[in-house]
C-alpha cells in the first residue's frame, strides 16, 4: 500500500484522505471480490467484522454478494460483530451457528496494535469454541498482525491454525492492479502463501485503496 498523510476522523480513529461515504464505497467494491472470490468453495459463512461503520460495510458487501450467487437460502452467510471486551461470546456465538468458513473482518477504523490484539484474542476463544472449519484473514487484519508473526508467536494459537483444514487471506498489488487470492500454509511458526487466484481492479478501486490506510 502506498503511504498517505493522514487526517482524523469526528471518531479519532479513521484513515485520511477519504470520506467516510468513499472508504463505505471502497468496502462495497473490496466485499464483492471476498464475497465472489475468497470465499469460493466455502458453504456456511460467519463474517466477524468489529462493530464500526467500514468493518460492518465490508460485511454486508461480502454477505450480499455471497448470498446472491449461492442461491436465496436461509443461513448461508451471518455477521457476527466482535464483543471487544469478551471474545469468548462472540466466539461461542459463531460456534453455535455450526458454519464451515469464518471470516476475520478487523481493521477498518481500529489502530492496527488494536487489531493485532483483538485477532489473538478472537482466535484463543475461537480455538476454545472448538471451531475447526476454514479460517480468512482480511488484508489489514493480516497486516496488523505482521503477516500472522504476532499470533503464531503464541505456541497454542501456532498449533491451532497448523490444525486446521484451510487458512485463506488476499492482498493487493496495486501497481499491477490486482488482488491476489492466496492460501495461507502455517508451519514450524512460520507463514507462507500460495496464490489460487487473482482478479483485476479497476482504476478507481486502486486509487481509493492507496489513499484508505488505517490509523498506526
């Protein structure tokens, strides 16, 4: 991502150089990729998004979108917002619903040490819940988390992603103009990618995604 100067939001907590109605738009273009692409395959989505505007915006996009091309079925895709100040509940109520794929959504309004926070916590109690379906990684939630380092520091949270069957996550390379697809391989503390697909952004999805960066 390019480097942009920053203003804050009337919340203190957003990125800077675009509107509050541009970085909803940009959510509505990036959830479309996610809800059309990333979560290809899966069957029962639970989207977790923090409970602020851009994060529930992408949700919706990546709930609308998925819903629409996998058929007008009851139960096919839920959000679940994060409980910041208990990660068990949230994790639990995602559990209940029995889903096969759980989408981490953080990042969107939250200083990136809040995300890498929240994602340790959620996936502890998301380990407890006994989840073990397929795990996604939003882009800023992987980059919060220094490309996963900080939770596969945690020896426990290292063996649960190792266990389960898949870990996805997408990142952008905006000088090609592209979003890239990956599985994420988890060994010996370590992460590695590989690209299943690709998809081409257009000019006005690059823009507003070099000038969307969230608070440090």
């Amino acid at each position: 991502m390019v480097l942009a100067v920053r203003k804050m939001s009337d919340k203190g907590a957003t990125a800077g150089l675009l509107t509050i109605g541009e970085e909803v738009y940009l959510r509505a273009l990036t959830g479309n990729f996610i809800g059309s692409e990333l979560l290809r395959g899966a069957r029962r989505v639970a989207l977790v998004p923090l409970n602020d505007r851009i994060c529930l915006s992408i949700a919706s996009a990546t709930a609308a979108t998925y819903w629409a091309l996998n058929g007008r079925r009851e139960k096919l895709v839920s959000v679940f917002e994060y409980n910041t100040a208990n990660p068990r509940e949230t994790a639990s109520r995602v559990a209940s619903w029995g889903p096969d794929t759980a989408m981490i959504l953080f990042g969107g309004e939250s200083r990136m040490s809040d995300v890498s926070r929240y994602t340790i916590d959620f996936l502890r109690a998301l380990s407890g819940s006994g989840f073990k379906g397929r795990l996604v990684i939003h882009v800023r939630t992987w980059l919060a988390t220094n490309k996963l380092q900080t939770v596969l520091a945690d020896g426990e949270l290292c063996r649960y992603l190792e266990s389960l069957p898949e870990v996805r996550v997408f990142t952008a390379d905006l000088a090609a103009k592209k979003f890239l697809f990956h599985r994420v391989a988890v060994k010996g503390g370590q992460a590695s990618l590989e690209t299943f697909a690709q998809a081409e952004l257009t000019d006005e999805h690059v823009h507003l995604l070099k000038n969307s960066l969230p608070p440090p």
